[in-house]
C-alpha cells in the first residue's frame, strides 16, 4: 500500500485507489492483518484531486479508501520524512 512517488499516486488515480487492490491487501489473511502503509495513502484532500479529470469516477473507490482508514486499528511510528 505504499508509492514512492507521491506524484505518481495522482497520475495513476484509477489503478492506486482501486477497491480490488484494498480489498486483496485486507481479505487473504487467516488471523490477522497489518497493512503497511505511510498515512499519507489514506489521508486523502479531495479539494486537492477535484481538478484531475478522473476524479468523479473515481469518488467512491477514494470514499472506500477512507471508510477503511477510519475504521482501522493504527499503530503510529515516531518517523518524519520532510520530503513526503
């Protein structure tokens, strides 16, 4: 759940916040699940995205995104990247 390239993750708006990708990451586990992830996959601006032409299609699969993100247990690392 993770992109090197923050701008990347705005090019590629379609395949990153796929429903089918999230859901792949989150139902193969028996017992448990962690998913990795820098915060910054699930905190999601839309002011930010509302120019990008994909955008209104893809409303629902960034909604999916942060329903999960609200929902989920969150284990924080002390970790500051200046540059994400």
């Amino acid at each position: 759940m993770a992109n090197s390239n923050p701008l990347e993750a705005k090019v590629r708006l379609e395949f990153f916040y796929s429903p089918n990708r999230l859901n792949v990451a989150i139902t193969r586990a028996m017992k448990r699940c962690i998913v990795i992830a820098n915060y910054k996959v699930f905190d999601i601006i839309d002011e930010e995205l509302s120019e990008l032409p994909d955008y209104h299609s893809l409303k629902d699969s960034l909604q999916v995104f942060k329903d999960y993100f609200e929902l989920s247990s969150k284990i924080e690392e002390d970790v500051v990247d200046e540059e994400w």
